[in-house]
C-alpha cells in the first residue's frame, strides 16, 4: 500500500469518527413544603388562605387596640408591631396621619364592661331616672345619654323667676337629690349650662341674654359648691338663646328653651 493509500484510508477513518455530544441535564430544584402543598392535591392547601387570614386578623386587632386609647408608648409599640407584621413603612404612616387627626380618644374599656357588669354611667342614669320619677318632676325634668356624656336639663320656670338669676325654693329638693349622685360619683366633670329664649333683655343688671343665662349658670355651681361638691370638678356657661331645643314662636317652646344643663363627663 503505497502512502497516498494509506492517507487516504486514514481520511476516510477520520470521516466516520462520531462527534463528541453535549448532553444538557435538567435538574428540578428542591421543593420546599410549601411548593409540595401548593403544586399538588394536598388536603392542605386551605392552611395557607387559613394562615394570611389569621394575620390579618391579628394586624388588625391590634390596630383597634392601639386606637382604643392613644398613649402615646403604646401606639408607638403597636404600630412597629403593624410595621414588622406588613413590611411597609407607607402603611404605618398613613396610619399615624388618620390618627393624629382624631382630637379626642376613644375611651378605655373598663374591667365592669369586660366582664359584662353595668357600667358605672348607665347606674348614674337610672339613678337619675329614679329622682325624676319619685319626685313627680318627669314634666321639668329630662335625662339622657349623649355618647359617653349624661345630660341632665332642668326648665328655668323651677329654677328662676323670669328674668331673674337667683335660685327659687322649689329647686331646693330636686337639687338635694341630684347633689347625692354628684357625691357618689366624683369621677364625673360638671358642665352647668345656661340658656335662655330669644326675647331681648330689658335689665340694667343683665343687659343681653348673654349675661342671664352665664348668671344663672353660676348661681346653679355656686349652690353646689357651697354644698361640698369640689370646684374643680364643675364649671359653667351661659349660650344665651343660641343652643334652642324647640323654635320661639310659642309660649311653650320659649319656656323649654329656658332652661340648665348639667353635662356629666368622665374626667380622663
């Protein structure tokens, strides 16, 4: 065989050699439990619905408390537990703005309203109730709830004589009663308020319905302060004929606007 033989031969062997193959191998990740559950029929799937509604729940309630009463160490705690719990700061802050417009909070539930007992302001209410139904007065005398305020309005005809600022005698036993609930609850504040109809003054001691009704409302204070109820707790005012509950156009709406408020507050 000569060498162009040869060459050749080799050439040809050369040709049929097979080319070496790239083999690509796909290799599926590991799956952690949460993909096996949420890829698969799993019969637990429903725990992670379960899971985000429970802590949303959770953000939530604890939103409600931190706006039950707005200390101030206490909504900051509760707004970086939203703030870890979310992952987003935008959330807490816009949080933040809606409560700082809140001017005044909510009040704090109280252990007798945990535990389902009475509170303490719908037993002052009944006990006013009682006074207004013993003494036979239901016609002078009104009492209600406004929120979490006790509104106490007495008509100015068994309180003063027209256009006259001192105490009448007939008030001395309704007051007598009413004093024993101020004494037995020193947890409210009282506003006395006093207003009067629309008629123009004609006095030189009290030139405006202004001036009558802020004189009448001292005198009220001034008759249970000197009976021992605290000064501080008790302040008043006068709104002249700018706060009616009835139109002035009858005698008998004139005479319900004629009138004292005491408004009981829990002081804070």
């Amino acid at each position: 065989m000569t060498e162009n033989d040869k060459k050749q031969v080799s050439d040809e062997e050369q040709d049929t050699t097979e080319a070496p193959v790239t083999r690509i191998i796909y290799r599926t990740p590991n799956k952690n439990v949460i993909d096996e559950i949420v890829e698969g029929d799993d019969g637990r799937a429903w725990l992670m619905t379960f899971t985000d509604l429970m802590m949303l729940l959770l953000v939530f309630f604890i939103l409600l408390y931190s706006m039950s009463s707005l200390k101030l160490e206490r909504f900051r705690e509760a707004m970086a537990s939203i703030q870890s719990a979310l992952g987003n700061k935008d959330v807490v802050y816009v949080v933040k703005e809606v409560v700082r417009e809140v001017q005044t909070p909510a009040p704090e539930i109280t252990l007798e309203e945990a535990a389902g007992i009475r509170p303490r302001d719908d037993k002052a209410l009944k006990e006013i109730e009682e006074i207004i139904q013993d003494q036979d007065i239901g016609q002078f005398v009104r009492v209600y709830k406004q929120g979490e305020k006790i509104i106490i309005q007495i008509r100015g005809s068994i309180l003063f004589q027209s256009s006259q600022a001192r105490l009448t005698p007939t008030v001395e036993p309704v007051f007598a009663e009413v004093l024993k609930v101020f004494e037995n609850y020193p947890e409210y504040s009282i506003n006395i308020k006093g207003h009067t109809d629309n008629r123009p003054m004609n006095s030189s001691i009290y030139p405006s319905n202004w001036e009558l009704s802020t004189a009448r409302a001292a005198s009220v204070l001034r008759w249970f302060v000197e009976r021992g109820i605290d000064p501080h707790r008790m302040t008043a005012s006068g709104y002249a004929d700018y706060m009616p509950i009835a139109p002035n156009d009858t005698p008998e709406d004139r005479a319900r606007n004629r009138r004292v408020e005491f408004v009981l507050e829990k002081e804070l």
